[in-house]
C-alpha cells in the first residue's frame, strides 16, 4: 500500500503545480485593476501607481507567481485587498463551516444510496422500481438552486418549522439540537443530487455484479436473496463505489457555493461569492488553489482505499 500511494503522489504534485499557474494566470486575465478598485474612481494616476507598487502588481507576472507560491508554502496566504484582514484567518472561520454542512450534506448521501441502491438493483417490484427511477431523476436533474428555494418556501416559509438561513446566534458548537435546525435544509438541498447520483451508480454496479458467475454459485447453494446483496454483490461493487464518492466529494465542495449562498452560510463559498462580486483577486485566487488542493487530497485518498479494497490494483500499482 505504502509502494502504490508513492506511485500516485508526484502525479497530485504535477497536478497542484500545474493548477497554480493555471489559476494565477487566470485570475490576472480577469479585466479590471485592483489598484485602480482601492484607489476609487477619481484617484490620480500617482496614487494608482503607489497603490500597484504597494500591492506589488508592478512586478513582473514570473516574480509574483514566484512570491504567491512562496507564500503558499510558507503559509503565509497574503492579505485581502477590499474584504479586509489577514486571508489565512478568512479561510479558517470559513472552513470550520464548509467541513459542517458538507459532512451534514455527506453522510445522509451516503446512508440513502447504501440503503436504496441495493434495493434498486434487487426489487422485481415495478412501482417501487418506478418510485426509485423518479427519485433518481428528480434529484439529479432539478438545479441546486431550485430545491434550495422550494425548500426554503415550504419548511421556512408555509409551515416555519426550520431556519431559512444563517448559522446559530452562539455558533455551530454552542448547542446541538440548535445547530442541527440550520443544517437540515442546507444539508438536504446539498445532498441529494449526490445521493440521487451515488444511488444510481451503485444500483447499476449491483446489477452488474449480480449478473457474475460467482453469484449465481452462491444462489445455487441456498443462500437467501438479501445476503447474496448485501454479503456478496455489495463487497464486489464497493471499490467501483468508492471511486465514485471520492468524485462526488468533490462535487459538493463545488455545489456547496451555492448553497451556502441561497442559506446565507457563513462558508467558504460565501467568501468566494464575496472576493468576486468585490473583485478581491487575492482571496479568490487562494480560494481556488485551496478547492483544488482539497479535491486532489480526496482522490488520493479514494484512490488508496479503492487499491485496499481491490487487491488487483495494488498488484498493478506494485507492477
């Protein structure tokens, strides 16, 4: 395992190396000066200029891809230019609330597709298959923003059972049952297009499992239908599974932009809906390496338990 995770770890450096340059020359394409920004609409031109050699924009693009990265890797994130304060600090009281509502978002996602998948690819009921097919289609094709906002209408508006938005008054540690009130609906619409999608992914897999010769051995010795599922398919199409899981790790990362925008939560992707609408190009910048760097580390990491759960590809890693 220790042989197959160095095999995999200089393609995740190329990779961040190749995403830094190509997020820090992205970010300067971007029209529009931020120096110009500070300095106001009738700024002279002296004052712009002072403002570009304080910021350090006068260098040349080599000299400040070299100084940013500098700064990544000595922790240093730089500072924010129109938000204000120091970007390492926006990043940590905004992250200790993206971790919360994508764990809230994951593990339910998670739980639905380990509990309707298998009885998906098992049912020979044709309403439930039906039902199963249009939860599957509903929750994958309706946009994130729509169920957010019929979520919102009918929990927070016609029955006020749940908060619309915002995070508790004393914070995400203060009380429990509290918490879980604003995390329910910002939760719900982050997760369920993931589960409609792990739910599809893995019934398919199921099915195709289920298909296999050894399947059909185990059935033929007696073994009831839920254990042939559960015991034997289920182990078979996990390693395809966790795969899929790491890619839709990434995908509620991304989705939880804008969901923490509709819920007005203090996250990540309300900072990133800040430093653009503000063109504050510094925290956008870190925002971006950051969500790179984090979606690299969760392949890494399916990949390793894919390669533990699958021998053959710690064989072929090793090869």
């Amino acid at each position: 395992m220790t042989r197959y995770l160095l095999r995999r770890a200089p393609s995740a450096l190329v990779v961040l190396w190749l995403a830094s340059v190509l997020v820090f020359l992205l970010i300067r394409a971007i029209p529009g000066d931020a120096a110009a920004v500070l300095a106001g609409a009738d700024a002279a031109p002296g004052a712009v200029a002072a403002i570009r050699a304080e910021l350090g924009l006068d260098r040349s693009v080599v000299e400040q891809y070299l100084n940013w990265v500098g700064g990544l890797l000595a922790g240093d994130l730089g500072r924010s230019y129109l938000i204000g304060g120091d970007i390492a600090a926006l990043v940590a009281e905004g992250l200790g609330n993206t971790l919360a509502l994508t764990a809230a978002a994951l593990l339910p996602a998670v739980l639905t597709a380990l509990v309707l998948g298998p009885v998906w690819a098992s049912t020979r009921n044709p309403w439930v298959d039906r039902l199963l097919t249009g939860f599957h289609t509903a929750s994958v094709a309706l946009p994130t923003f729509v169920t957010g906002v019929l979520l919102i209408l009918v929990f927070g508006v016609f029955f006020r059972l749940l908060p619309t938005g915002g995070v508790p008054p004393d914070g995400l540690l203060d009380r429990v049952d509290i918490t879980a009130q604003y995390l329910v609906l910002p939760a719900v619409c982050l997760a369920l297009p993931v589960a409609g999608v792990l739910t599809g992914f893995l019934a398919e897999t199921l099915r195709g499992e289920l298909r296999q010769d050894y399947v059909t051995t185990v059935r033929a010795a007696g073994v009831r239908e839920r254990e042939v599922v559960v015991r034997h398919a289920l182990r078979g199409a996990l390693p395809v599974a966790v795969t899929t899981l790491g890619l839709q790790t990434g995908a509620l990362l991304g989705g939880a932009v804008l969901v923490e925008s509709i819920f007005a939560w203090p996250g990540l992707g309300l900072l990133v809906e800040q430093g653009i609408t503000r063109r504050d190009y510094p925290v956008v910048q870190v925002l971006l390496m950051l969500s790179v760097t984090v979606f690299v580390l969760v392949q890494l990491l399916t990949d390793v338990a894919h390669a533990y759960l699958d021998p053959r590809v710690r064989l072929g890693g090793r090869r």
